[in-house]
C-alpha cells in the first residue's frame, strides 16, 4: 500500500484580508476535489494573507498512478492567474516496506 502526498506552497498576491484569501484558497481546494479523487486540506500559513500551504494525499497500489496524479494536480494549481504556485513536494512512502520515493 502506498500513500502519496504533494505539499504545495501558494502565493495569493492579490489577498485583501484573510477572508479573501479563505474565499480563493476554498475554490482551488474545490476544484481539486472535483477533479480528482484525492483529500485536500490546508496545512499551513493560516494566519498570513497571501500565503497558504495545502496537502493533497491519496492511496494507491500503483506508484506511477500515484506520481501521474500528483504531477498533474501541481500542474493545474495557478492556472486560473489567482494564485501562484511557489514550491511544492511529493513524496509517495510504501507503507508496508517502509521506502520512500520522491
């Protein structure tokens, strides 16, 4: 069993307020999650305005389908010109064998 995960930092230039910055960072969430059958949550940065960090994750047997997934995740984030995507991670850890991929 693998658990895949991608970390993503983002950049909301254009922010006013937290609540403007909730409101954008609810809608790339939203998007996510209807296109893609994974969990998403924000992890970080909750109390700065144009900031924000969200974890993706997903189960999976299959490393390439996990990679595959998480690459095109990253690659839609920052599409749409609200937010900017500053650094991102992915790891995908086997749970029974204990490695890692990266």
């Amino acid at each position: 069993m693998l658990v895949a995960v991608l970390a993503a930092e983002l950049r909301f230039h254009d922010a006013q307020s937290l609540k403007d910055k909730r409101q954008r960072l609810s809608t790339v969430i939203a998007r996510i999650r209807s296109r893609f059958p994974v969990s998403v949550a924000e992890t970080g940065f909750q109390d700065l305005w144009q900031r924000g960090r969200i974890g993706v994750a997903l189960v999976t047997t299959d490393p390439a389908l996990a990679q595959s997934m998480l690459d095109r995740i990253r690659d839609q984030i920052g599409t749409d010109g609200e937010v900017e995507l500053l650094d991102s991670r992915i790891e995908i850890v086997d749970i029974e064998e204990g490695s890692t991929w990266r």
